[in-house]
C-alpha cells in the first residue's frame, strides 16, 4: 500500500532499485536505459519507475541527499515494497591520487561523523556498515569486464555539505577512506536491519586534491560507467 512519501502499489517496484540522489537522474536512466517503463512514484517529484533491462525486471529512483532522506526511501523500499536489494549510484569527492574526474568507487564499506546507528540502540562501540559481499562481487566483475577506472574500498559517509574544518579529510584519508558522500552508511545500516541487501558505487564528480569539480549537467548525463556496472547487477 502507498506510503505517506510513496504512492506505488506493492509490486510496482521490481526486486533491484537503483538509487540515485538526484530524481531527475533516475528520470534520465529510465528513459535512456529501460524499456518498456512505468512511473510508480512522484510524491515530492521523488521519481520512482520500473521497467526491464536486458530483459530483466529493475527500478530507479530518487533518494534525495543525505542519510535521513535515503533512510526514508530506503526503509520503505525493503519493508513495505518487498525489494530485496538497493544499489545507490551516486557522486562522491575523491580524497585520494590515485582517483580523478569520472573514476568509480565500488563501497565495500563505510564510515561517517553521523550518529545515526544510534537509533539501534547497540551495546557500547562503533558499528561497521559494510556493503552485500554478494553484489559487490557481481559490480566488480562488471567494472573489470568493461575496463573501467575504479577502486573498491572505505568511503566516508558525512552528514555535513558545509562548515567542516578545513584539511579535516585529510584524517580520513589517512585511514584509507577514498571518497567522501553522504548516503551509504546510512544505506548499509538499513539494509543489515532488514537483512537485505544493499551497495553504493560512486563516481568522482569533485577532488578535494585537484580542485576539479564536474558540472550539473555532467553529473546528470555522462555517469553513465556506473549506471550500466548497477544494471549488470539486477537481482530477478
């Protein structure tokens, strides 16, 4: 049944949701990359659509930015909506060399300056929010198939855009997080609770070492690696 940010009936969405952040990035793949396509959800212009990929049944839709919107979306998706796996596509900044402009980082892990595991109520310590091993296998075979530029590893998962202080990455950095974005920790926790699955691949849009930065535009229409890496990895 609909949900109040969900008017989709229950099965209109298939088993494998693609998430991008931005809702007229899902608009742009369902109607580039799917057939035979279907809108399911506009409630607050959070476009959702289901159509088929290669034959394959999928679904794409917005997320919004940061973790407690992905929360909602994502938590609906699993427990009300009958998804079994989550795949977030979406930007990051590079903390790393070794990644530039248009590079992708497939998330085996994250951590974050959130407290949102709080809610969990865990016993004292620090939870671990690590990606579906199952998917992640399945994106990595479909990055090295299409000879793609990425790594796969930590990201940093935070829950300010702004005000951080300055050269603070660089910590973060320095423990082997590659990237920095703000949904995939949350994403992670959701899915554990739901014992469902869930992955977040990434595209470098900026570099805090360059300074480069990609425009709108760009990041809309020509992350398109990324993209076809998460519609290799339908679950049917």
């Amino acid at each position: 049944m609909p949900t109040p940010h969900n008017e989709a009936k229950v099965n209109d969405f298939a088993k494998t949701v693609l998430m991008p952040g931005d809702p007229v990035r899902a608009k742009f793949i369902a109607e580039h990359f799917l057939k035979d396509v279907k809108q399911v959800n506009a409630v607050r212009n959070m476009f959702g659509y289901t159509g088929t990929y290669n034959g394959k049944r999928v679904s794409v839709m917005g997320s919004g930015m940061g973790m407690p919107s992905i929360g909602i979306y994502a938590y609906e998706l699993y427990n009300f909506y009958n998804v079994d796996r989550i795949i977030r596509i979406g930007s990051a900044g590079s903390m790393v060399k070794e990644l530039n402009l248009f590079d992708m980082v497939i998330s085996s892990g994250a951590s974050t300056n959130s407290n949102w595991a709080s809610q969990y109520c865990l016993p004292s310590g620090t939870y671990s929010a690590i990606a579906d091993f199952g998917v992640l296998t399945q994106a990595v075979e479909s990055a090295k198939s299409h000879k793609y530029n990425f790594k796969v590893g930590q990201v940093f998962s935070s829950d300010n855009f702004y005000n951080d202080t300055p050269e603070k990455w660089k910590k973060w950095a320095s423990m082997g997080c590659l990237c920095v974005e703000m949904e995939a920790y949350a994403l992670y926790c959701i899915a554990a609770e739901a014992h469902k699955e869930a992955l977040a691949i990434l595209t470098i849009s900026d570099s805090m070492i360059s300074h480069q930065e990609t425009t709108h535009e760009q990041r809309v229409e020509s992350f398109t690696n990324m993209i076809k890496v998460a519609l290799d990895c339908i679950k049917e």
